[in-house]
C-alpha cells in the first residue's frame, strides 16, 4: 500500500456528513484489496475479518469517514448562496476560501465572497454563518435552475506534501484515521491473529456520531477502538492540552473509556517499540468511542488518535509518520488481544 498516495485519493474526495457516497466508494475500493466480505449499512462502511466465536474477542476498530461542510440554505436575490454550516465550522476562516457545490447540475466551483480591505469601514473577521455569502457568478434564476436548498458544499482544497513526513489537505480528519485502518489491514494481510474483528467506516460523526451508534449496534463488539485525530501542539497552543506532531499516536486515557483497553494499547506500543502519547481527558472524549461504550450492554473501549494541526480547516495537517506507528499499533494490537 502506497500511503501518501492513498491518503491523497481519499482527502480530495468529497464526504460532507450525511452526504458521504463518493468517499464510501472510494474507502470501499480500497478495502476491497484485503477482503471481499464488504457490506454498506445506512451509510457506514463494514467488513469483516477472522472467525467469530469459539470463546474468542471480537474487536471493532472504527474511523469516521465523513468531513466538515456546508449546505446551500437560501439564495437571495443578487444570486448569492446563504449557507449553513455541516459540523463545527470556524466561520472566520470562510471568507475567499474556494468551494464547490455539488448540485443535481453537477459539481459548481465557487468562493465566499469578502469585502477588499480597501472598502472595509470595520473589523471584517466574519463571526456568525448567516453572514457568510458564496459566489458562483450565476444569477438568481440561473442558479435555481441547478442548485436546491440541501445541496451539500465541500472546500476545495488539495492534498499536499510539506517538508518532512508532514502533508496538509482537508479531511485530514478523519481519512488520515481511514488511511491508517487500511495500512493496518496490508500490515496484517500476511500476519497471524487469533481474533475476529470488524474495520467500521463511519458516517455523520460530525453531526452526532450517529453512524457509530449504528454501526457499533449491527457489529456488537466486545472491545471497540475509535481512531480519530487530536490537537496536535502550534506556537500558540497550550502544551498540557495537545500531542505532537510526528511523537506517535496518542491512546486515550478517560474515565469514559476501558482502562484495561488503554493500558493494553500502551503495552502493545512499548513491547513493540512504537512511539506513543497520552491523551488524558476528564470526561466524554468527543469521538466515536462515546457511542461505543454505551452500546447494547457496554463494548470495552478506547480512543487512539492521529496528531493534527488546524483542525476543521481546509488546510489541516498531519504526519506520515504519525499514520504509519498508528496502522502498525492497531495491527500488533490485534495481532496479540
């Protein structure tokens, strides 16, 4: 498996939450080179791996597919679309970022419109979505004829190699997770595990995580995994609060998740000498592994997340490294539960 090229095939997808079909087409390519046992249940992505039963665990490893966007919500009369936003959006960032729709006439590139320097009488930082404006260049009338209210808006952003292992791109939360699940299956592609387990690409995670409520329910695991990302440290950041980028994935630590989980994965990284962090966190950890945790009578669950600089921006970034040790844990994990 090419990871930098697999990585770059899955950031530049589009998979808005709610609207994820072109990243679950591409996310069930590429899981269709380890296994042929790949099913699509109201949205998510599942396959299965092992022979489950005989006394023997059977492990969900889960990383959400979808990404932050926006949707067309009204157009005035100028022909501007007004927007809402899909998942946590920083509306400050909006202004002069290139967007597409992707609309019943076919995908339309646009920008946020913005107000030249020159001619703004006040503080132009944007901080509510309904001031936010796109630009298409189409009329009115025009754009009614290809564009519906509920059409979903994705950035427009390409994948990049910076200097280093590091690349930058959006959805980088969460397809660099993706990546790393799939690296893990070509790891595990000539190993032996006694387990059984199941890989989850989620749907609608930013939006309440309800693929994962799903998703967690049809597998019915015993111990569940949630690979996401987390803060990774910038010069402004508090250093207690974020991981480090290119230091190795960080393994939850909560009073929400399994300790024996936890203490597990921090094991299996130090017999096999994979970098690791801690993420210690007081209470929910905001991930799939919250759903997880409460699911039928309970799955045994832990966090194990990608460091990631700019998040929920159209220009995230993340280490190859980071990617690789965390495919190359959930594998040795799964080779040794």
């Amino acid at each position: 498996m090419n990871l930098n090229k697999s990585l770059s095939a899955l950031s530049n997808v589009c998979g808005v939450s709610g609207d994820e079909r072109a990243a679950v087409c591409t996310a069930l390519e590429m899981l269709h080179n380890y296994t042929d046992s790949c099913r699509i249940v109201n949205g998510n992505v599942i396959a299965d791996f092992g022979v489950r039963g005989q006394g023997k665990p059977h492990v969900l490893i889960d990383a959400h597919l979808d990404e932050i966007g926006l949707t067309v919500s009204y157009i005035d009369e100028d022909g501007f679309i007004i927007p809402s936003n899909i998942g946590g959006i920083d509306v400050r960032l909006l202004p002069a970022q290139k967007v597409i729709i992707h609309s019943r006439g076919g995908d339309i590139y646009a920008v946020v419109s913005t107000v030249p320097p020159h001619l703004s009488s006040s503080d132009p930082v944007l901080s509510d979505i309904g001031d936010v404006r796109i630009d298409t260049g189409y009329s009115r009338e025009e754009l009614e004829k290809l564009v519906s209210p509920g059409d979903t808006i994705s950035f427009s952003s390409e994948y990049k190699n910076l200097l280093s292992s590091n690349v930058t791109g959006k959805s980088l939360d969460n397809r660099s997770s993706v990546a790393a699940v799939l690296k893990m299956l070509d790891i595990l592609s000539d190993k032996y595990y006694e387990c059984s387990f199941s890989v989850l690409f989620s749907c609608k995670e930013e939006t309440g995580e309800q693929g994962a409520k799903t998703g967690c329910y049809n597998i019915n695991p015993d111990i569940a995994i949630a690979v996401d990302v987390s803060f990774a440290l910038t010069n402004d950041d508090s250093p207690e609060k974020c991981g480090r980028l290119g230091e190795g994935p960080m393994i939850g630590a909560a009073p929400t998740l399994s300790r024996e989980v936890t203490q597990r994965l921090i094991d299996t990284a130090i017999k096999n000498n994979i970098p690791y962090q801690i993420e210690v966190m007081g209470g929910l950890s905001g991930t799939n592994a919250d759903q997880f945790s409460i699911s039928r009578n309970g799955v045994k669950t832990c966090t194990c997340s990608i460091p990631l600089r700019y998040m929920h921006t159209p220009t995230e970034v993340a280490s190859l490294e980071d990617i690789e040790n965390t495919a190359a844990l959930l594998a040795a994990f799964i080779s040794e539960v």
